[in-house]
C-alpha cells in the first residue's frame, strides 16, 4: 500500500459518522463495565450482609438459650435435683439407696460372667450360688 491509498482509506473512514458511532460504541462499553462492577460490588455486600445476618441470628439463639437456662438454674425443680444429687437429700416419704460406683474391676468381673457358658452350670449349682452368695464359681 502506498501512502495515497492509506489517504484515501483515512479519509473514507474519517468521518464525523464514524466518529460519533466509535464514540457511542466506547460508551456503550464503559456502561456495561460499571454496571457489571457495580453488580459485582452488590453481590459481594450482600454476601457480607447475609453473614453478618447469620451471625447475628446464632448470638440471638445462643442469647435466648442462655437466658433459658438461666431461668432453669434458679428454678426450684433445679434447685431439687441439685440438692438430691450432691447432698443426697430426698423429698418427704421418699426413701434413697445409693449404690457404689462402678470400677474396672466390677466392670471386668461381669464382662467375665457374661462370657462364661452357662449349661456347663447344673442347676443345683446354680441354686447354691443364689442362696450362698458364691459369686466367684
């Protein structure tokens, strides 16, 4: 190409025409280049709302269940409880029996009885057991 037909191109092209079409097609395009930043910036708020929502909804859970169990802490049934667990009290007419706790060894010996076959136990044996208290055979 020599330069009269790059002229020629230029002055073709050059025109008030184009340069308002080039002019309406850039701002067409920073339009839509806001916009889409601007629904970008949206969702990302939104997204920072809804969990700041969320959280505020589980210290709300977390504060009604507080002051729930505050109202059950000074409460007579708990007060009750509390004294027949600790102090061993009981409520009028009522009789207690309290039993040893557990230990490995109890734990061991009836994981041991279990195991044992019980037919090899004839029923007269077994009778003497009951009576005699004979734990161990």
């Amino acid at each position: 190409m020599n330069i009269h037909t790059i002229r020629h191109l230029v002055k073709e092209y050059y025109t008030l025409d184009n340069i308002v079409l080039l002019a309406a097609i850039l701002m067409a395009i920073g339009f839509i280049w806001s916009t889409m930043g601007a629904l970008q910036n949206n969702y990302v708020l939104q997204r920072q709302v809804d969990i700041l929502r969320s959280t505020v909804e589980e210290s709300r859970l977390e504060s009604d269940t507080l002051q729930l169990e505050n109202t059950y802490f000074a409460s007579d049934e708990f007060l009750e409880l509390q004294a027949r667990q600790q102090f061993g009290k009981a409520a009028p007419g009522e009789h207690m029996i309290i039993l040893p706790a557990n230990t490995a060894s109890d734990t061991v010996t009836t994981n041991a009885n279990k195991s044992r076959d019980i037919s090899t136990i004839s029923n007269f044996q077994s009778w003497l057991n009951f009576f005699f208290s004979n734990k161990n055979t």
